[in-house]
C-alpha cells in the first residue's frame, strides 16, 4: 500500500493586480520520482534534472512568472528560506525539484530586486517523510554551468553524481544539471563524527553539449550557494551559509569540514 498524506497550505493574500502564481494543489507537492525507469522526464528550465534514484517523494515546485514590459528577469524562489535562481520558459512558466521534509514548510517567489510577489505556507503531516537531520543545498546562478555536490561522510563513504546512494542511510536527492540547481544531500539519521562538503565547477553546456572551454564563458566568475541546514523544522534547527565565487571549470572547492 502507497503512503498517503495530507498538507494544509495557505496561500498569502496579494493585490489583484499580482503577476505572478504558485501552482499549489489541494493534495500538495506530492509527486513521486521525477525522472523514472522509463525514461520519462518531468520538465523542469531550463532543462529536466536527473533523478538518480537517492531518495523519494520530491517535488516539483511549478508556478508562471507574467514578463514586464516584455521582459522577464530571473527572480528567486525561496524554499524554507534556501534562495535559487528561478528561471522560466518563454511564457514564464518554471518548475524546480525540492524534497519537503514534515514539519512547516514554506515557498517564495521574489522579484529580482528581492520583493516578495507569492508566498505559500504548508504543514507536512506525512509519517513517511521524516525531518532530516542533515541537509546540504547547493545552488548557483549560471544557467550554463554544472557544478557538482559532494559530501564524505565520517565512515569514508563519498556522495556524488556517479554514488549518489549510500549505504548509511544517506543520499543525493537529485541531481541538477544544466540550469541553477539545486543539488541536495540528506541523511535522516546522520551518523556521529566528520562531515567534508565539497563543490566542483566541472563544465559548461553549450549548443554542442558540454564543454570546457574557458573562452566560451559567459559569466567570468559564477557564484555558488552552499546551506548546511541541522535538525530541519525542530527547535535544535542550525542553519549556516556560504557564498563561494567558482572562476576556473575543474575548480574543487572544500566548502566546510565540520563535526556532527
């Protein structure tokens, strides 16, 4: 039998006059798997992300961004107050993977000059999704770029795109490639001793694929954000971030070691 589970949601009030939406069903965010065995993708801009098969029940946050005076400018979504860039279709249309947690949980879209245009507060009351104990976020703001997560955890085991399972109970959620992110690690139950988060600006996409040619950067140096976020929606909720500037494709980067 298929889990079930109930979210309340309110959307907060606007003026008439708002351009932009959150589509937020009576049932909530409960779309399980975005990419499955069979190959069919959930559309997500600029490009569907990959799902590697870490965790279950995400989501996809989708909504409709209306262009002002014929131009739309990235705006932000904000998730349980983890900013990412949003980018949209042509219409303005934009969908982006997230995995909710129970407990309160809250979506924002703010303009680029960071005012709030829709807010939708959420209580997950489903068993089944269970309150990480660690979360890793990453984001960045360069559509093209591909930076890749990695976490070691204290018993040796190393998170990435090509081991996004591990067998400690913790995992890549999905794996965000080819737009801003984002790119998430959870552990439910983290084990005790010394956590490694790393990020790697490991390409570029370009007409012809992937590349790593320097001269064809658009952006000279992009900016990655990183969220360590501890006890997610408890009283003992931690959060600390960190604003890293990515300049050379390859770059590794050593984010924070830290002791849980």
């Amino acid at each position: 039998m298929k889990p079930t589970w109930t979210l309340c949601l309110l959307a907060l009030a606007l003026p008439p006059a708002m351009a932009t939406d959150i589509a937020s069903p009576s049932g909530g965010w409960n779309r399980s798997g975005l990419v499955d065995k069979s190959g069919q993708a959930t559309v997500a801009y600029p490009n569907a992300p990959i799902d590697r098969g870490a965790q279950s029940k995400r989501s996809m946050i989708k909504g409709r961004i209306a262009a002002a005076g014929g131009k739309r400018a990235p705006h932000q979504l904000v998730v349980n107050g983890n900013p990412l860039r949003l980018m949209t279709d042509e219409q303005g249309h934009y969908a982006r993977p997230y995995l909710f947690g129970a407990g309160s949980n809250s979506v924002e879209v703010k303009s680029p000059e960071g005012k709030s245009l829709r807010r939708v507060q959420f209580y997950e009351t489903n068993s089944g999704r269970p309150l990480p104990g660690l979360r890793v976020i990453c984001a960045w703001d360069d559509t093209e770029a591909e930076i890749d997560l990695h976490i070691v955890t204290p018993d040796g085991q190393h998170a990435y795109f090509g081991h996004p399972v591990l067998t400690n109970g913790g995992g890549l959620d999905v794996d965000s490639v080819d737009g801003p992110g984002p790119e998430m690690y959870t552990m439910t139950a983290p084990l005790r001793g010394n956590y490694h988060v790393y990020i790697n600006y490991w390409g570029k996409l370009g007409a012809n694929g992937y590349h790593f040619d320097e001269s064809k950067r658009q952006m000279e140096m992009i900016t990655a954000r990183v969220t360590l976020v501890y006890n997610e929606n408890t009283p003992r909720e931690k959060r600390e971030e960190f604003v890293l500037p990515m300049r050379s494709i390859g770059e590794l980067t050593l984010v924070k070691s830290f002791t849980f």
